[in-house]
C-alpha cells in the first residue's frame, strides 16, 4: 500500500529545470485512480501536447526516476514500464479540469501555489557587496550580479516586466552597491485571489478555480508576481488580478448564480 502523501510534505520532482508530478502522485493527490488519469490523457490526446502539458520518459533517464520515485515517494512504478509520463502544471490542470471534483481543484490550487512553483530560494535582501575599489573588483562584481539576476527572471518565467524589473533590482543594486537598476513606477492596482474572493464572499481557492477554468490568468485580466508561499517558505509566482480581472471573475460569478 502506497503511503498517505500531502502536498505539503511533497517535494517536487524536477525534469528539464521544470517541476513535475507523475500519474500516480496526482491520482493519489486528486483521489482518483491511475487507470483514470490515464484514460483522460488517452481519450484526449488532442488536448495534451508533449512538452507542454507532460513529458515523456524513456531509456535511461526512465531507470533512473523509476528509482528515485518509488524510494521518495513510495509509489510503485511497475518495473516493465517501458516510458513515464510526467506532468507539467498545465497538465495536472488539465486533468483537474476533466476530473471536476471539488478534492482535484483543491489540490491543484495547492500544486499551483506550492509545489509547482517551488524553487531554489533567493534572498529577499542579499548582504552588499563592500564597494569594490579596483576595475577588475568592479567587473567581478557585475558579474556575480548579472548571474544571480539572470537566475532569478529564469526561474519565474511567467512573471511581468515589471515584477522582473523589481525582482533584477532587489538582487543587482544591493551586489552593485548602487542603484543601478530602477524600479519600475506601478500605477494600476493589483487584486490578490484573497483581495477578490472578500469582495464577493467567496474563497480564494474559488477564484483561483475560476480563472483556471475560463482562462483569466493573462496579461488581460492581471500579472504575475513574485510572492511568498502561503503553505512554506518558498518563493512563488503569484497571479493578482487588475480591474478588468476583477470584473470579469465578478461577471462569471454572477452568471453561475443565474444559472443556478
């Protein structure tokens, strides 16, 4: 028997610098049966794309996540598997979505908030460099600072300009020792899916659901942004949503009442 797995306790498995979940994990986390994760990938084909929605494993690098999934996850992964399917979060929304039931939508926004978005943490406020005195200290300096802030804009990729712009500038000025990098002028408010589900007395988990469902989570409707993880000390990309958002997911939840 498979032992009892929560999201808060998983650690992500990583495939291609991307966090991942097999079928059997999400099965588990969704409360639902492999066989049936497996069905909805295969009666809908057309509607998960490799690479986009899942990768797939074989050869060698199958062997190796056979291992390392059963012995940190305690999932069996039958040893004549000739592939592995690994699923983006794309995917396991998708499978959400096909699956409808309050337990799968739950678990994905905890996947969304957490696991999926987990990463190597970096400072908030790194220690500043001392103020380096020669061309060649100043150089080095530039250096360490552009590599940490490129790290930094690769692991959030979803992330507006200028929440990359805030993030490069909380990393590089403090290294640099100067402002180097201004932080971007932000005149439109921002709503967070806490912020929007108060105003219409629904839950955030609701809202997150909505926009999954209908596809709000873009440059229309709200932006990216770097926030701390509600479930650990990670650092995530959270969606907040702009006035067009808001009206929106207002709109939909109006329509759902009539409906009803």
């Amino acid at each position: 028997m498979n032992a009892q797995i929560s999201v808060e306790t998983l650690s992500p498995i990583t495939y291609k610098q991307t966090n991942v979940i097999t079928s059997e994990l999400l099965a588990q986390l969704y409360g639902t049966d492999v066989v049936r994760i497996r069905q909805n990938h295969h009666e809908n084909k057309s509607r998960f794309v490799e690479g986009v929605h899942f990768y797939k494993v074989v050869g060698d690098e199958l062997r190796a996540l056979k291992h390392k999934v059963a012995l940190n996850y305690f999932v069996k992964i039958a040893p004549n598997a000739r592939h592995l399917i690994l699923w983006t979060e794309r995917g396991a929304a998708r499978h959400a979505k096909m699956l409808e039931t309050d337990q799968a939508w739950d678990v994905f926004e905890k996947l969304e908030d957490g696991y999926f978005n987990q990463r190597e943490k970096v400072a908030n406020h790194p220690q500043p460099v001392p103020q380096p005195e020669s061309s060649l200290d100043r150089a080095r300096a530039m250096e360490i600072a552009l590599n940490v802030a490129d790290r930094l804009v690769n692991m959030f990729p979803n992330l507006s300009s200028e929440s990359k712009q805030a993030a490069v500038a909380g990393v590089f000025n403090p290294i640099v020792g100067r402002d180097v990098v201004p932080l971007p002028a932000i005149s439109e408010h921002y709503y967070s899916a806490t912020e929007v589900g108060q105003r219409y007395g629904i839950s955030a988990n609701k809202v997150g659901r909505i926009a999954n469902t209908y596809m709000l989570k873009t440059e229309k409707y709200g932006k990216w942004f770097i926030d701390k993880s509600a479930h650990n000390d990670k650092q995530v990309e959270t969606f907040r949503y702009n006035e067009a958002g808001v009206h929106k997911i207002e709109e939909l939840i109006e329509g759902g009442r009539k409906a009803a």
